[in-house]
C-alpha cells in the first residue's frame, strides 16, 4: 500500500515526466479514483506548485509551461545512473562545460543520502575516462540543435570539408545523429549529391537550421543505413603463440578471444572487423606467433613491418641536423 505522501510525490514526478496526463490515467497508476486525484493535486497547489487542471470528459493535468522544479529524491539506482552519465560524457566526445558538469554531479549528490553519497563519490574519485579524439568533439549545442532539426523534419544548410580539404555548400535532410568509434556523424538525403550520406561533425564548418520542412521516406531505416555504413563484416582470426600460456595471459590483460593451449603454444581464436588493428595489437604483444587464418593478415603483416623497415633505414635530410 501507498503511503499518501508517497502518492501525493509519485504525481508530482508523473507531471515532471509527461507533458500531460488525464485524472483517470494518474488513478490507475496510483491504484486509487479521480476525486482522490484531484485531492492531490490539491495538496500540490497549496504547497506552490503550479498544476493547471484542464477541467471535463477529457481533463487532465500539466505543471505549468517554463516551471522548474528543484531536483526530488533519487533512489541509488537512479543517482549512480545519473551520475556514471555525467562522468562519461568526456568518454562520448561531447564538447560540454566542465562547470555544468561539477554542478551537475554536485546538485545530485546533495539530494543523496549519506551513505549513497559516499559510496558515488568513490566512484567519481577514481573512475578515469580516456576520451578517443579529442580533436573531433562537437559542441553540445551543436547536438541539439542538429537533433531539434531532426524531430522537426527541417532541412539543414551545411558548409562541409571533405577529407582533401574541399568545402562545399549542402543543404541536406536529416534523419539521424550517431557515434562511431570516437566520432560522431550526421545521417541523412544530401540534395547537392541526391542520395543519403553521412557526414562527420568535426568537418561541418557552418551549420543553418533552415525554416523549409521536408517529408521524412518511410522505406528509409537511419540505424539500418548506418550499420551498412560503418560495420564490416567480422573475419575469423586464427593465431598460435608460440609460447606457454600463462606469458600470453600476462601480455594480454584482459582476453578478449579464445586461448587454447596446443602441443606447440597456444592458439588464439577470435572474430574481429578490422584485420589491420588486429595486427597492429599481435605485434604490440611482442610474442613470437604463427597465422594460421586468414591469409590476408599475414599481408597486413608483412606490409607493417615493410613500413617499419623504411622508416629504420631513412637516414636523416641534412636540413634535419
């Protein structure tokens, strides 16, 4: 059962979620009936709180438009949620401001009770975020904006550089923002090139929100046109170290393959996207290995240590000394 206090903040958080709701929808989540509703939100006004009540077959209840609340009571799921949010956004490569995110962080370790409060502020002590880029962080703005323009189907006026450096002008139709391996990129009809592209952020030079709409293709799937984008298909990796297994798990760290003793080593097994990386982390190991599969990342190998061996033999340009 419902303690009545508990009720009267359980509207009060229903009314911060929804832009609306009906009496008879606020009595059925609270298990109750509508007079008792409308005695709560009785309560509500005569603390302050500006609920208007739209009044007949179809009433219903808001707080009023622009009215902010000071933060309620969160429980410690919901606050470490909150919180791991704010301590990540440098990790999501969001270009936000470090004194709303302390006053952020601050705000909602105030309304915890001591011991959660403790427990958080271990985490955000010594939880540490490596950033990939941090030379291609949009502004947070930026976001909101382009997302603003999305949920409005409004078209956008880019200024956009190509990676050779070319800038042209291009008023595209916006259907979806994602990030992607430390980069974060706009999806949508590009009307210069008439198709769907994807564009980087850190290359919009000039964004313009423009007041024309356009009519979003039903038969157009953003996150499937992303995936097709950006996700290659994954190889099956096949490697035998040649040494014991304990040295492998030590150079390894975390495992994030199949290792399988053998009479001769241990072999490595794992499916990977990117055959170029793969080899680039087998020979930061610096353990003695044998490829058995595919093919391909011997190539890779060999073009890397080809690379390598150029780079050792360059001699220095004698404007160098």
């Amino acid at each position: 059962m419902y303690h009545p206090t508990s009720r009267v903040l359980t509207v009060l958080e229903l009314l911060q979620a929804r832009p609306y709701i009906s009496g008879p929808e606020l009595a059925a989540r609270l298990e109750t009936d509508v007079r008792t509703v409308r005695r709560y939100i009785t309560h509500l006004q005569d603390v302050g709180i500006p609920v208007e009540a739209n009044i007949g077959r179809h009433g219903g209840y808001r707080l009023r438009p622009g009215f902010k609340l000071p933060p309620l009571i969160f429980t410690e799921e919901e606050a470490t949620a909150i919180m791991l949010g704010l301590l990540a956004s440098s990790w999501l490569e969001i270009e936000h401001s470090p004194i709303a995110i302390e006053g952020a962080l601050a705000k909602v370790s105030r309304v915890l009770p001591a011991r959660a409060r403790e427990r958080l502020e271990a985490v955000s002590s010594h939880l540490v975020f490596f950033p990939h880029n941090q030379q291609a962080r949009p502004d947070a703005s930026l976001l909101i904006d382009l997302s603003g323009a999305i949920q409005a189907s409004q078209r956008v006026a880019l200024d956009y550089s190509s990676r050779q450096g070319e800038v042209t002008h291009r008023k595209v139709e916006p259907y979806g923002i994602t990030g992607w391996k430390g980069r974060w990129y706009l999806g949508g009809y590009c009307c210069l090139r008439q198709g769907y592209r994807v564009f980087r952020l850190d290359r919009i030079q000039r964004v313009e929100i423009l007041s024309e709409t356009f009519e979003k293709a039903d038969d157009f799937d953003f996150e499937t046109f992303i995936k097709a984008q950006y996700t290659a298909p994954s190889v099956a990796i096949e490697v035998e170290f040649q040494t014991d297994l304990a040295t492998v798990q030590q150079k390894m760290g975390t495992v994030y393959g199949t290792l399988t003793p053998t009479s001769s080593g241990v072999l490595f097994q794992e499916q990977h996207d990117d055959i170029e990386r793969m080899a680039r982390y087998l020979m930061m190991l610096d353990l003695p290995f044998v490829v058995h599969d595919p093919p391909e990342l011997r190539e890779v190998l060999l073009r890397l240590g080809e690379r390598m061996v150029k780079i050792a033999m360059a001699s220095p340009s004698s404007s160098g000394k």
